[in-house]
C-alpha cells in the first residue's frame, strides 16, 4: 500500500504524518508527502518532535502533485484545503479520506504552548495511522469498500 499524506505548504501534519506512517508500517507500505500549493524546507519543529519520538523523518520538500508519479493507492488529506483539490499523483482508482486536524498556532520562536498542540496533532495523526496499519495488517486492502469506509471513519477519530 502507497499513501501520500496532501496538505497545504510546509505543512508540519504531512511531515508528521509521512514520517510516523513510515516508522510503523510494515514492508510494502509507505507514505509519501505533497503540497498542494507552494513547499518549503520541513518544519523545524515538527522536526524536533520526531527526533524526540525517535523518528527519522524524510528531509526531502513536500513534493508537488503535479510532478509526482501516479503511484498511490490512498490519498489521505489533512487540511481543509487540501480537501478541496483534486490530485493528479494517485491512481484515477485509488482511495481518499479527508483527516482534517487542527493547524497549530505559529508562535515566534515556537512557544511551548505551539510545542504542546504540536504534540497534540502528533498523537492524533500517530492514533489514526496505527488504526490504519492494523487493518493493513488484518489484510483489509483487498476489500476496498470496506477499507474506504474504515478510512472516513478512522478520519473522524481523536484519541
């Protein structure tokens, strides 16, 4: 399984997203990040609360869904925006769901009231993926509908 976590510029939740997603998924699944709109560098924070969780993140930018390959089977969203944008990077067959979380507040210097939403969107998105990768691993993907409705519904849970 091919995920490819869309959201909107130097996004920090498709950075955390992509990154957890890879550090617990099992061989054959990975995830990927794009931006629907301009990318820059990956987000210094989100970067030093993957290091603290252990996680190597991709360093690489976003990429851009116009120049990535047709390759993903699950279009994951996680921004209103991104919501809303059709995207050329999935297969024309390939699953969608809209993980729509909270975009946490931008504070000079990164404030530890921004570290603990910051902490917050990790543990929602890392609560989701391992919701995910349970099903993968029950071998849920063969049954598409099914698999459909578990990731709208896995899109609405908060731990």
């Amino acid at each position: 399984m091919h995920v490819l976590f869309l959201g909107k510029g130097n996004d920090c939740r498709t950075l955390l997203a992509e990154a957890v997603f890879n550090h617990l998924a099992p061989p054959g699944c990975t995830a990927r990040r794009a931006s629907c709109d301009h990318a820059g560098p990956p987000d210094p924070a989100a970067l030093r609360l993957l290091a603290k969780q252990g996680i190597q993140p991709a360093l690489e930018t976003a990429e851009s869904p116009r120049d990535s390959p047709s390759e993903s089977d699950v279009l994951i969203t996680v921004c209103s925006v991104a919501a809303e944008q059709a995207c050329p990077c999935c297969r024309p067959d390939a699953l969608s769901a809209h993980w729509g979380v909270h975009r946490p507040a931008r504070h000079k210097g990164f404030s530890s009231r921004s570290d603990h939403e910051l902490l917050d969107l990790y543990h929602i998105l890392r609560a989701r993926i391992e919701r995910l990768l349970v099903l993968v691993q029950a071998g849920i993907e063969t049954d598409r509908p099914r698999l459909q409705r578990e990731l709208a519904r896995i899109g609405r849970y908060l731990p």
